[in-house]
C-alpha cells in the first residue's frame, strides 16, 4: 500500500524565523509527508513526517544537471521556483512510494490538509491547484514527465532550463507558457480551485488574493484582491480559520493553507513551547493566542492588526535594487 502524499522542497539560505510554526503545521498532519533538502544545519524540531536531507546548493545542482543531457542555468536557489513542476522527475528516486507528490513554499502554515485532500478527493484528478506556493501531482511516470511536452510545437522546460531569470513555469501568470497550460492541453483531469489563504504582497494589512479560473467564472482567468476585511486569523490544533463580522453576525471560513509572500513576520518566542497548539497571525507577527473564546461580543476586543512596514519595505527594496542596476550600468560604460 503506497504513502498518500510527500511535499518536496528543496531550500538553501537561512530558513524563516518562523520556520518552527510551518514544522509545527506539518505535524499535524500525520497522513502527509514533506522532504527537505537544504544547506541550513539549524538544530529544529523535526516531526517524525518531515525527513531534512542536508546538501549544498552545488549539490543540489549536481542531481538536477544528471537528469538532463544539456547544460542548466539554474545559477541562484530562487530560480528553483521554475523547476518544481520537474521536482518528481528530477527527484523520483525519493518518491516510489508515494501515490502524490507536491511542493510547497515555507512561507505558508498549513491548515487541515486531510479536510480537503482526502483519498476520493485526489483519485479523481492528476493535478491539483495552479499556484506555485503549494500544488500537488499524481505520481506516474508520464504524469512527472508531463513537463517536457512540446507546448505549440516547441519544448518550452528546455528554453526555462537554459534561462537563468525566472520564466514563471510554475503557476498560472498572464499568459505565459507554463505547466498548468500543458496538462490542460494534453487533456490532463486538473482541480483549479484556489482553497489557499494567499496574502497580497501590494498591502500592510491582510488582502486574500484569489486566482479564479474560467470554469469559476468565464469572464476571469487571472487573480482576484478581496476587499479588506477586518478579520482575525488563527491555527488552532492543525486548523487555519479566518472570523470576521458580517451582517452583524460572526462568520468563519477555514482554509487549506496561508501563503505570506514577501511579508517580514515576527514571532514571540513563547510560540517555540514544545506545548503550543495554536497561535494568532496579524499583520506583523505570529503571537499567542490571547482570548478564551470568539464571539459577537468578544470579537471587537481581540487585536487583529499591528504597526507593519511591509509595503515601505518592498518600496525601499525595490530602489536600492536600481540604485544597483544604475551602478552596474555606469560601472560597464566606465
């Protein structure tokens, strides 16, 4: 009887400070497995579903090169993003004993996976999710290859291989040609439903952005930014739920998993008790849940929002990296 599903990540630089809170999502869901290969040797506390496989970066780029008869650019870690549609070819030796795999980015906390991906649920397609923060495959041989199609004739893995800068091959972005277009193509069953928590990285506050397929809705093919809402949101015991007030009363939605790109979290450290079991997620920080109950009346009186910096963050990031380039370009005319 084969596994259900293992998450491959492939990570090299100094894991997230709130890296312990993914680990600590991951453990709670027993019926799923993560591999992690990495170059960062911090002592953490592994649940017994997540296997770490130290490597270098060089390493990692040696197995990645043996799998293809042409050279590779894959120069910096972050052009990896392109690869991992390729992860279960390229690390298919790891995964013979699963019927799924996956990847998943670590700046998410998981909610209860098992909710949604149940057993039937998974056995009716070969590809789930078109986002590159968390998407999952059924493990076959041709499935895993499915990569190396011609797209409109050409090999497109061959010209994002050869690209050092990244080419979007993961996920669904304009109209660019990418994985999701070519198991669509080539009549693949696929579940394009966004069930994540994914943050816009444009705002301070928490904005869902939502990919929203045409078989959701024939006039869109692209994201959708919420409205903000004035939430909170919380993990407890390996669930992910977000309450808020509406029509003066108090809804709650749960979901499959938060994705905080780009965002510099903060973590009370009280959250690494070996004890924890669920913690508050606000603008700014990860910090201990700090209410009994949640209720039309308590609601108002719990915190939801910090002092964040996030988008001036971006902002003077953004400009330095000109300021860079400008630097770079006066250098070569020199």
């Amino acid at each position: 009887m084969k596994n259900k599903l293992c998450f491959i990540i492939p990570y090299f630089g100094k894991l997230p400070n709130y890296f312990p809170l993914f680990l600590l999502s991951c453990k709670y869901n027993k019926d799923f497995n993560w591999l992690i290969f990495t170059d960062d040797k911090t002592r953490y506390n592994y649940p017994i579903n997540v296997k770490v496989i130290h490597i270098s970066f060089s390493e990692c780029q040696a197995i990645i090169q043996a799998k293809f008869n042409f050279p590779i650019a894959l120069i910096q870690p972050y052009k990896l993003c392109d690869l991992k549609p390729m992860y279960g070819y390229i690390f298919e030796e790891y995964i013979t004993n699963y019927k799924y795999w996956g990847h998943c980015d670590i700046d998410t906390i998981m909610g209860n996976l098992g909710k949604w991906l149940t057993d039937e649920f998974l056995e009716q397609y070969d590809k789930l999710f078109c986002l590159g923060h968390l998407t999952i495959y059924r493990n076959t041989v041709e499935n895993n290859r499915t990569f190396m199609f011609p797209y409109n004739g050409k090999e497109v893995y061959k010209d994002v291989l050869t690209t050092p800068s990244i080419y979007t091959f993961d996920e669904v972005w304009k109209d660019n040609a990418n994985i999701c277009k070519l198991f669509e193509i080539y009549k693949k069953k696929c579940f394009t439903e966004d069930l994540s928590l994914n943050i816009a990285c444009a705002y301070n506050k928490f904005h869902r952005i939502r990919f929203v397929g045409r078989n959701q809705s024939p006039l869109l093919n692209g994201y959708k930014i919420e409205n903000y809402i004035k939430a909170l949101y919380l993990w407890d015991k390996g669930n992910l739920y977000r309450y808020f007030i509406q029509n003066r009363q108090l809804v709650h939605e749960e979901f499959l998993y938060m994705h905080l790109q780009c965002r510099k979290m903060k973590m009370n450290k009280d959250l690494l008790e070996e004890n924890i079991d669920s913690f508050k997620i606000i603008n700014d920080k990860f910090t201990k849940k700090d209410f009994n109950e949640i209720t039309l009346k308590t609601f108002p009186h719990i915190k939801k929002v910090g002092l964040c910096w996030h988008t001036q963050r971006l902002l003077l990031k953004k400009i330095k990296r000109r300021i860079k380039r400008l630097l770079n370009i006066e250098n070569e005319i020199r």
